[in-house]
C-alpha cells in the first residue's frame, strides 16, 4: 500500500486546469504544509430551517495529518455520518471548506468531485453496501475500471486484496454467499483498490460479531503500520483504541480530542489493555 496518497495527490493536482475555475494552484491552502491529507475549516452543515434547523455539523476545523488514524465518536445523532460524507465529498458543507491532499474540493463541481471520490477516497459503510450481482472480486474490479484501470490490471489488483484481507478463497462468491465478516473484507479491499489518499469507515464493525469485529481491527492496524491515512466513525471502543487520535463529537461541533500514541506510538488498545 504504501503512501500512494501522494501520487493520487500529485494526479490530481495536475489535473486541477482542466476541472475549472476554482481548481487551480490558486487554490491551494496557503498554510498547506507537505503531508496534511484532509483538512475541514470551519466546517458546518445544517438540514431544514427556522425552527427545524438541525446544525448536524457545526463549525468543524480539523486536520488529519497523512498516514494518521483518526476515530470519530460521540453520540448517536451527533453529526458522525455527515462529517464523513462532508470529508468525502458525497455531501456539500453549508459553510466552511474541505481539502483533500492539498487541494480544495467542497466547491468542486460534480464530475470533479465524483472523480476525485473514485481516486482519492475509499468508503467503507456499516452495511457494506457491495453490488449483490457482482462476485466479490468484481465488487473490488469495478471502481478500479471505473477509475480507467484496464480489466487486467483490475483484476490483479482485486486478487491481490482479497488475498491481503483474508477472503481469496471466496473471491467468485456472490455476497449473499459470504458472511458479514467476509462482506466487510471485501468491501475494504474495494475501499483499497484505487490507492485512496484517505479511507473512511463510517460504524466499519456496527454490523459484526466479535470474532470479525476483531478480524477487521487486525486489518485496520495493518493499514495503518502500512501508512494508510484512515478516519473510522465509530462508538465501538475497541475499534476507537486503533487510532492516534480520537475526536468526539457533541451536537456537530468538535468536543475533545485526544492524541494516542502517534507514529509506532503506543495505542488507547494498549494503555487500557484493551489489546491483546
Ligand atoms: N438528510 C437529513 N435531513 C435532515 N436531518 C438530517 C439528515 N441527515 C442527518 N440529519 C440529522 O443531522 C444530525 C446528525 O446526523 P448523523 O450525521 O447521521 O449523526 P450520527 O452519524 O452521529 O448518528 C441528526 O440530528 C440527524 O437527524
Ligand atoms: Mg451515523
């Protein structure tokens, strides 16, 4: 895996003229020091209006440093959801602006923004959301080749993730074969497939039973030894004591946030004994 987050960084800045206006290395934050992947400033999103106004994120500012592991907690309703879908760009801000490696993409305009999901960001949903038609290696070809992979390197990508987390064996099943554990490592290995910059996991184990709960952690730890710049939602301790940092969240604004153990550091895992 390595740090390919900064060559789909350099892609896309490359890129950046033919995407529009607001693309270009104008653009770039000013204070961008090499290795931030994604950064929200003053990030808000709000649902309705008047007296239904719901501020489902509220005045975000966060940086998550590349090869770092954030966790985000809080309550159910806090906002979790949105935030990552903002950081994703599958959702607009209200206010406020999200940088993906360097780059601003809030503003971006449709094709731009589902391109650079394709390229830069890998999804990893509570219930997998895989294709139910597709095998699962399909499942992980697809988003390759619709990023321009050619089929055969698609699918060599694909079989050398499903053998990297564990489900080679089930590569021509159909995901109604398989159980969630499996589901799940399928749906990472796709969140993989087109090095991301950044990979984020909103409840990634809300759906597992306790051996794959442990089964996907044991994946998410080696992503992040692999340098992989991950953000899991999450209200699962065991998966929250994985990451360097830990952000809780309080009706959509940021309420604490603690750093663990940073680069070989030590985890919450071990400093509670959580880990075995
Ligand atoms: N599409 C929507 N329309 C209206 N309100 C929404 C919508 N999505 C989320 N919300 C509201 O925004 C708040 C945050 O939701 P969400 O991000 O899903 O929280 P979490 O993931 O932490 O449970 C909640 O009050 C929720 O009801
Ligand atoms: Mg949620």
């Amino acid at each position: 895996m390595s740090r390919d987050g900064l060559r789909v960084r350099g892609r896309s800045q490359r890129r950046g003229a033919k995407d529009g206006p607001d693309a270009g290395p104008a653009d770039r934050h000013p204070g961008e020091a090499a290795g931030t992947a994604l950064r929200a400033v003053g990030l808000s999103r709000t649902y309705g209006r008047g007296e239904n106004l719901v501020r489902a994120v509220d005045g975000v500012d966060l940086d998550v440093p590349a090869g770092q592991t954030f966790a985000v907690t809080g309550p159910s309703g806090c906002g979790k959801s949105t935030l990552l879908q903002l950081f994703g760009g599958l959702d607009r801000p209200t206010e406020g602006e999200v940088w993906l490696g360097g780059r601003r993409v809030d503003h971006l305009g449709e094709r731009a923004l589902a391109r650079l999901r394709r390229r830069a960001v890998g999804f990893v949903f509570q219930s997998f959301h895989l294709m139910d038609e597709l095998t699962a290696a399909e499942n992980v070809e697809l988003p390759a080749l619709l990023a321009g992979a050619s089929p055969r390197t698609a699918r060599r990508r694909a079989a050398g993730l499903l053998d990297r987390v564990g489900v080679a064996d089930r590569a021509r099943h159909l995901p109604s074969k398989l159980s969630g554990g499996q589901r799940q490592r399928v749906a990472i290995a796709r969140a993989l497939v087109n090095e991301p910059l950044v990979v984020l996991a909103d409840e990634p184990t809300g759906n597992l039973d306790s051996a794959a709960t442990h089964d996907v952690l044991r994946l998410f730890d080696e992503l992040r030894a692999a340098g992989q710049t991950l953000v899991v939602v999450t209200h699962d301790e065991r998966v929250a004591a994985t990451a360097d940092r830990v952000v809780s969240l309080r009706d959509g604004a940021l309420a604490d946030d603690i750093r663990l153990g940073g680069d070989g550091g030590t985890g919450l895992g071990t400093l509670l004994g959580w880990e075995d």
